[in-house]
C-alpha cells in the first residue's frame, strides 16, 4: 500500500512539474511578445518605422538633373524673378493657392496665375515643369519642403505648382539657396539625356509663358 501511494504522488507532482512548466513558458512567451510590442509601438531602436516615400530622394518620384551647360559647367539657381510659376490650390482649403501665390511673391518670384486644381485633390505639393525650366523648377522647389518635382510634355518656360495637404509653410529665407550658386541636384536624379521626352506625361492645360 505504501509503495502504491509512493508512485501516485510520484505521478502527482511530475504532473504538476508539466504544468508549471507549461504555465511558466506560456508566460515567458507572452511577455516576449508585450516587449517586442511596445518595442515597436514607441519606435524604440527604429523597430516598427515603416519606410515612406516622404523619407525617399524627390518623395518616390522620379527626377531630373539640373543640365549642365555647354562648357561642362554645373547649373545655377537663377533669380526668383526668372521664375514664371502658376500656383493651383489641390486642397479643399479656399484661399490656400492665393496665400502661397502671395508669399512666392514676396520672394519676388512672377507669379502668373493663382486658381484651383480641379482634377483631383492632392495629398503632396507638386510641381511641375518641362525640358526648358528644370533650373527654374529646382529654384521654386527649394522653396518648398514638402514638394515632389514632375517633369511632364510642355515645352514653355512656365512652373505649376499644385498645393497639396502636405503644405505647412515655406522654407525660411537663410535655408534657401542664393541666385548664382550651384544647383543641389536630387539624390538619384536621371540626366536629361537620358529622359525619354515622348513618354512624359500631359502637361495640365496652360497659357504658354
């Protein structure tokens, strides 16, 4: 009788053993997987950042390089005054397109027209330009911080830039960069010889300037 109790409480507490086992590795596991969560939900060491195309060279679109000129010699910001721009509103916000148009201004850049973009609403500030303002279209965009720059079709001298949600403010003055000096080119932008010209996109209808 003894020895037949002897092995049932053997067999009672290796059961019990199991089951500590199991409960203890169950918790473990769980607070495993709660560090790893907040790990990622406060971002702590990157860990769950996700990479956008806001942190990408141009937002994730495709740019072109400031052309040099016939010397070899690198291009350069050319005076605001230059820079003939059209500015369209892609916000749901009136009066967004006439501000900005207003404050390019003051930076004395020729500010042709001031309307709506009709077709769509735009999340990222955009501008676009075409194979004859790309000096232009760098000169206005270092303006901006939050603008991706589109090379489309049209063959003028004239800059659109369609104000998206993303647009705060400008850039404050000392960050731009003075007329006459070299143009910071966009990381992994393409050389205009290399750009395929007929596959550009529709320029948006316009009064060529």
């Amino acid at each position: 009788m003894p020895e037949y109790m002897d092995e049932r409480e053997a067999r009672r507490q290796y059961v019990r053993h199991r089951q500590t086992r199991v409960i203890l590795t169950t918790i473990a596991a769980m607070v495993v997987v709660l560090i790893i969560a907040l790990l990622m939900f406060f971002h702590v060491f990157g860990i769950g950042i996700k990479k956008t195309t806001a942190a990408e060279p141009n937002f994730g679109a495709t740019s072109v390089c400031a052309p040099v000129d016939q010397s070899g010699a690198p291009a350069k910001y050319p005076q605001n005054t230059e820079v003939k721009i059209r500015v369209l509103n892609g916000t749901k916000f009136v009066g967004f397109a006439k501000a900005v148009g207003e404050a390019l201004s003051n930076r004395h850049f020729t500010v042709t027209n001031v309307s709506n973009y009709t077709s769509q609403k735009i999340e990222r500030t955009t501008i676009y330009y075409g194979v004859n303002s790309i000096d232009e279209a760098y000169t206005l965009n270092s303006n901006f911080n939050d603008a991706k720059m589109v090379m489309d079709n049209r063959q003028d001298k004239l800059v659109d830039v369609i104000v998206g949600a993303t647009f705060n403010d400008l850039n404050g003055k000392k960050h731009v960069p003075a007329p006459g000096t070299k143009i910071k080119n966009i990381q992994g932008c393409t050389p205009l010889k290399k750009v395929n010209t007929a596959k550009l996109p529709q320029a948006i209808a316009h009064d060529a300037a």
